[in-house]
C-alpha cells in the first residue's frame, strides 16, 4: 500500500487488533506491536497482512509478515512464523484493520482544514481566480493557473505548468507537470468501495491516491476516484474528455485519448496509446492491451489483448460486429 | 400529491377555472370555491380532479370530487355528483390548474431566499465550509457537515448525522439520518417534465419532492429530480455511485447499489435489494422487483421480475444474453 | 470562419507565416500581409485558406485566396492566383496559422478579466445571487436571472426573460431570449479537438461559438462546447435534460427534444423535432434528419434519414430491432 498522504496511526499492538477483529484467539499471544496493513508482499515481520484467495498462494507462502487476516481453508498456505487470525470474511476485517491504522481514509466529508488562498502561501506564486480554498499538505509548482470557486483540498501535489479550471475539487492526489484539470472536476475522492450490509454499508478505506501524470488534460465534469489498496494512475500525454468516470484503482497507460462520458470500472488497466470512443463502458478488473481501439458505446466485459479494434455489447472483434450487424 | 412544501394559492373559484380552462360551459354553475387539485382518489367533495384514461375507470367511478377535468369520451364514467369539464387534452389542461394552485412548483429558477449560513441559526448547530448559503423553511439536525460552496435552498429537512458535500444544491427534499451526498450533486430540482409545443415547450408542475431516507450514500456529479404528482424516493441505505441521473417520481428499494452513470428515466420503480452495474439504462414508467441485477451497460425496456439477473439491450435473461453473445 | 468574439490578431506578413510552417519555399515571395485565415469559399484575396481532401476540390478550383496550405498531391487543383504552401498535414499546419491569427482560441484557461456582478453594471439590471463574477464584453437583456456562483465569462450575449442557474459557467456564447441554463452547466469552452503527438498532444484552435436560440432550456450539469471552425448551435425551442454533452460544432435543429445523459460528438447535424431518449450516443459527422425518433440507450452510428424511428447499437429501424431482440 503507498500511503504518501494517509497517516499511519499505528503501531497497534496485536492484542487489541485481535480485540478489534472480535476472534477467539486461543493460542498465548505476545504483547507484540504491529507497524502497519500490508499485502502479502510488501509486508514486513513488523507488520499484518491478508489472505483471501487461493489466487495468491504463491505470495502467502513466502510472506514475511508477522500475522495474516485469512481463512481457516488458507491457513495451511501460511509460513510458520506467520501466525494466522482466522475470520469469516478476510476482506471486511481487514478493513476494520486498516480503518485503525489509516482512520482518515475512510470517509471524505469536507476539509476542514481549507483556508482563502489570499491568506496562503501561494497568494504571490500562484496566478488564481475568485473564492479559492487551499487545504493542508499541498504544494504548487511554478506557473500555475486556478480558476475560480475551485478548492484544492488536503494532500495535493501540482507539478509546473498546470491549469486547473473553476469549480474543480482536488483531494488525495498527485498532479506532474503541464496537466491542465478543466472545469467542474472532482478528483481524489474515495470510490464506490464498501461491504454491503442490511443495515448500513460499511465502507472501507481508500488508502490510494490519483497520480495525473506530465501532459495530461482532463475534461470538464469529470470524476477520478483514488484507488483503496493501490494507486489510481492517468499516464502521461492522456486526454480525456468531458463527463468521464474513472473509478478507484484504474490504471491508463500514457497517450491514451477517451472521448466522452466513458465509463471505466475499477481496478481495470489499460495499456498506452489506447483510443476510447464516447459513452463505452468497461468493466472492473480488466486488462485492455496496448494501442487498443474501442468503438463509442461499447460495453467491454472481458480483456482485451493488444492492438486489438473491438465495438459492441459485449464488445468483440469490430469486423465481426459491423459484419453481424449490418 | 403531496406537498409539504409547496403553498396552495387555493380555493380558486370554479367560475376561475373554467375562465383558465377557456372551454364553454353551458350548465349554469354556482360560484363555488375549489379548494385543491388532488388526484381521483384523494380528492373530497371540496377538490377538482383529472381522469385522462380508462385505465383509471375503478377510481374514476368512485372518485368524491366535486368537478373533473376530462374528455367526452370519459365523462359517463364520472358519478352523478360530479361535474365533468370536458378539453381537449386532460394532461395540459390540469397542468395549468395545478400550476395556478401551487405556482411554485412549476419553475426553479435560482432561490432569492438564501443567505450565508453565518447569519443562521446554523451558524452554531452545523459544521460547515466556506460560502454556503442556506434557504427559507430548511431545518437541519444534529452532528451534521456541509461542504464548501453548498448551497441548501428553500424547503430542505435534513436528519441526524448527515454529511453534505461541497458544491452541491438540494431544494424541496426530506433527507433521512446518517445520509451523506457527495460533492457537485442537484437534488430536489423539478424533472424534464413538458408538453412539447412548436412555439414554446409548456413546462408542468413538479409538486413532489425526493425523499432520501436513512443511511443512504449519493455519488459525486449526481442529479435526483423531484416528483411532478407524487416523490422521488431512494429507499434506506441504498448507495449511488458517481454521475448518475435519477428522473421524476422513481422510486428505488432499500438496499439497492447503482454504479456510476446509470440513468433511471421518469416513473420507474425499483424493489429493494437491486445491484445495477455501471451506465445501465433504465426506462420510464417500468416495474424493477427486488433482488434484481441489471448487467453494467444493459437497457431496461421492459418489467423484471424479482429475482431476475438481466443483461445487454434490450436487458434479457443473463444467461441467455453470454449464451447469444459467446 | 464565425469569430464575434475572437480578437484577429493578423494581419500577419506571408513571410512570418512561411516561417511558422517551417517549410521551404524556393519561389520569391513578396512581402504580403495576409488579413485573415479563412475556409476556401470564404477566404477573399487577402487571405490564406486550407485545402485537405479532395472532397473540396470544386471550392479549391474557386477560392479566390492568394494562399493556400495544402499538399503535393492537391496543389494542382488550386487556380493559378493562389500559391499553394506544401506541407506534410496540412490540418496541423492551418491549425499552427489560425493559432497564430486567433491565439485566444486555443486555450480555455479560467477568465481572469471577471469582475463581481456588484462591480458590474448589471447590478442594477439584473436579479443576482451570490458569488457571481461577470467576464468582459458581456450583455445581458432585460429581465434576467442569475444563480449563485454562476460565472458569465467573456465574450457572452444573453437575450431576454432567460434564467442562468447556480454554478454554471458559460463564455463565447449567443443566447437568445427566454432561453433557461440549469445548475452546473458549461458551455462555450473549447471542445475535444487536438492532433494527438506522442510527447504532448497538439490542441487546435475553436474559434467557433455556442447559439442557443430562444426558448430553449439546458439541463443541469450538461456541457456544451463551442465550435472550432463553425459554430455549435441549439435550435429554437429545443429541451435538453440532466448531464448531456453537446461536443463542437453540433447543430441541433428547433423543437428538438433530448433525455438525460446523451452524448453527441463532433460535427454531427441533428434536423428539427428529433426525439433523442435517455443516454443514447451518436457519432460524429453524421447527419439526423428532421422528425427522426432514436430511442434511449441506442448507438447511432449513420446517418438518419428524415421521420425515422431507430433503436439498438448500431441503431437501426426499430420495427426492425425490436423483432430481431424479443
């Protein structure tokens, strides 16, 4: 988990983990603090990871995490200096841990934190409009335009060069060089990310951020959710276009045009030199190629491997579309 | 109708109406008072009502008021105690008598009520942002946000625990507990609701409102038109992602999960426990039951069945669409 | 070329603009100024225009230019008076001049010549919210409404009677009387338009601007982009819903109705009284003729004769559609 904004409250020590985690832990268990929520991975022997799917097993075999969040099916796949807290359901309780460590991750009321930017820092460097609010731990690069109305919110980086237009709201993100954020644009906040419950959806944390690298421009109206456990990425040199929904965890390679009101579900990649028509869809958790073409108003339900041109619903081969639909 | 917030300008005389519905009335009429527009089966002896088609016969039988507006071809089927107004079109016609009781309803242009919420009673009940303003007859409970830019216009009920977003504007809308509404949403606004004219489109009254009851989460970018004769209704803990457009008088069930972009048109009802996938069309005037799942992408022409999974478009069986489309 | 609003910077010397295109040109040239960049049926001796396809052969073989930036393979069909100017794309090469004639219709950076309405002399003309800002070379009719935080830009004509909403923001706009502009639209701003490059992508200039004619109403949250080398247009009485996007250069024809979340791109011609139902795509280029009916959700991807009814993606004859999907 890359964590640049999101505060780690830890350590916490792994007797009130368990607590929180509402397990019967038989064993003794040392009075042992625990530094962080990490994925199998990353995770060091100061730390806690999750195991959730025999997908993984080849990470969870070797992980060098001190604890695992897992499955009594799972356990067995564990190293035996990790000790196993076994639960009903891995991903809503490593939730409730990461909510611990990172607390602010999980809900994005407004920031209270925003002041006028005429009492900022950036009154003499930055070129700005009327009504701008500036939050905490944000910096600007040099030649920078804001536009009216707009509030840069807590944890924002902006390269050199940038224009970012009025009534856009920025949280949670790190902007490069020449990207230009057009109006109305919403930017950073958590995404669509919770474990429904009859009685109230229980959200999980959003620990990610939106990187917008060199080049880009996004189109007015947008909406580019952070991701929850990993990044949300716009490559360099991509341009999207208005009414654009990119959804928490997408990845789009650089040089990549996405024409408007397209849709992009989350935890989807797409390769570079990508070209999306207007109003397509694409589902969560692909894998679109390299120098992929999708025609406007597709609907993509399944991977897409490189150079390849598809259209339709779902979206196939584009030759075979238009020759059974003419 | 329902209209906690909308003031009937009523009685109206009958001599009145039928002077603003310019039909020649032979019968000689007492100079009675009206006192509201109601539907056929809510009026009472005091009210006009409106019958437009046979498919409301059994009410239209039944019906207490003491005048109808309606067509020739209907009129037999009116009691004897009440007293047919025979036009052209039934729809137009008592829109414009709808329109001269509650003349609030049919515009929406900009609230001139508001002021800064500073010079509320909020001031010290709300914890707020920069710049907001707040409307006539708005209440607001305890332990709530509201965001940068937000503007609360005229008839607004908000519950306990709420959290508003920046830069969003509700009017005409009661708002449960624990709900939140994200940044850049329009709730509470009338619908596309008109009687298409070549000179000038005539634009109907909306005297219902939306109702968003407890525990709900509205994406970023949303829209949520009010009713025009009865309430938009999101059901307890139903959660709307990003950019999506709910119309007129939709009702949608508890617990139900809308992915981003989807469009729900006017009338339409939704069970409870329904998942839609992202940009999911859903036409007018259709029945959704509960436990539906509607596919990313798929178009709604027709009702589904509880426990129905659909896709593509029109939206089928789902099995039967992969089965189709392999 | 339309640009009421575009300052012309030229007349600049043919020698500069030789310069600029960055091409060898053996022949003498005389030390000419060029007035203006036209298209080749508008462009007067004066001027340089572009000649790109052979589509346009028959204006070539006319234009009354002295200049002309086309192709080896095209120069032959210019008249002998126009002295063609030979470069690898020729749109890249107008675009690079018409940047050069109108340099403000490249970019849309946020207006930094508005002013608060109450500096303004519309204070006293106008019924204004809060937080408004008011762009240079504006007029605004009699009878008007302005919502909170609404910002008119430069370079806008509102007629009469119309009502502008809350948080919208609009430049380089015609608009006529009676014409309603819901909450948190845009309009005016620069469409979609650049010349994709593999380090930064190459935006062209919109020198086009946004007509809406009287009596229309725009949706909340829609975006309507101006034109680049001719104007989008909204036609006379016609209704747009929530969250639609108008791209550059459309032109939508009178009593024209539109549902919510439609997308229509570039350069595409819509006739008068279409029907267009929710979130329904159509591409660009193409021409939709006059009464046609396209129902919600379809893809339209050819051109539309006159009183059709289409359905589905590609959308074709409903009858049709709707007896091949039962």
């Amino acid at each position: 988990m890359t964590n640049p904004f999101f505060k780690n409250h830890g350590p916490i020590n792994i007797v009130e983990i368990i607590r929180l985690l509402n397990i019967n832990f038989d064993k003794k268990i040392e009075n042992q603090n625990v530094d962080d929520v990490k994925d199998l991975y990353s995770a060091s022997d100061k730390d806690i990871t999750f195991f959730h799917s025999k997908k993984y097993k080849h990470l969870a075999n070797k992980t060098k995490a001190s604890y695992c969040i897992t499955t009594n099916s799972l356990r067995d796949e564990l190293p035996i200096n990790c000790i196993a807290l076994i639960v009903e359901n891995v991903l809503i309780s490593t939730s409730i841990i990461t909510a611990k460590f990172y607390p602010d991750s999980v809900e994005d009321n407004f920031d209270q934190t925003v002041i006028d930017i005429n009492q900022s820092d950036f009154k003499n460097k930055v070129k700005f409009g009327k009504n701008i609010l500036i939050g905490k731990n944000v910096s600007i690069g040099s030649n920078c335009l804001i536009g009216h109305n707009t509030i840069i919110e807590k944890n924002v980086y902006i390269g050199d060069n940038c224009s970012i237009g009025s009534n856009t709201i920025i949280r949670n993100s790190i902007i490069g060089n020449n990207v230009k954020i057009l109006d109305k644009c919403i930017v950073g906040k958590h995404g669509f990310g919770f474990f429904p419950d009859p009685n109230k959806n229980l959200r999980y944390p959003h620990v990610g951020i939106v990187k917008i690298e060199d080049n880009c421009e996004i189109g007015c109206g947008s909406t580019i959710d952070r991701g929850s456990m990993s990044n949300t990425v716009i490559g360099k040199n991509t341009f999207l276009d208005n009414q654009i929904h990119i959804a928490h965890n997408v990845k789009i390679g650089e040089n990549t045009i996405i024409a408007g009101q397209v849709g992009i579900a989350g935890s989807s990649t797409l390769g570079k030199n990508v070209k999306i028509g207007g109003q397509a869809g694409i589902s969560g958790h692909l894998k679109i190629g390299d120098n992929v073409e999708i025609a406007g108003g597709s609907g993509v339900i399944k991977d897409i491997p490189d150079n390849s041109k598809v259209m339709g619903y779902p979206a196939k081969n584009i030759r075979q579309f238009l020759k059974e639909n003419k």
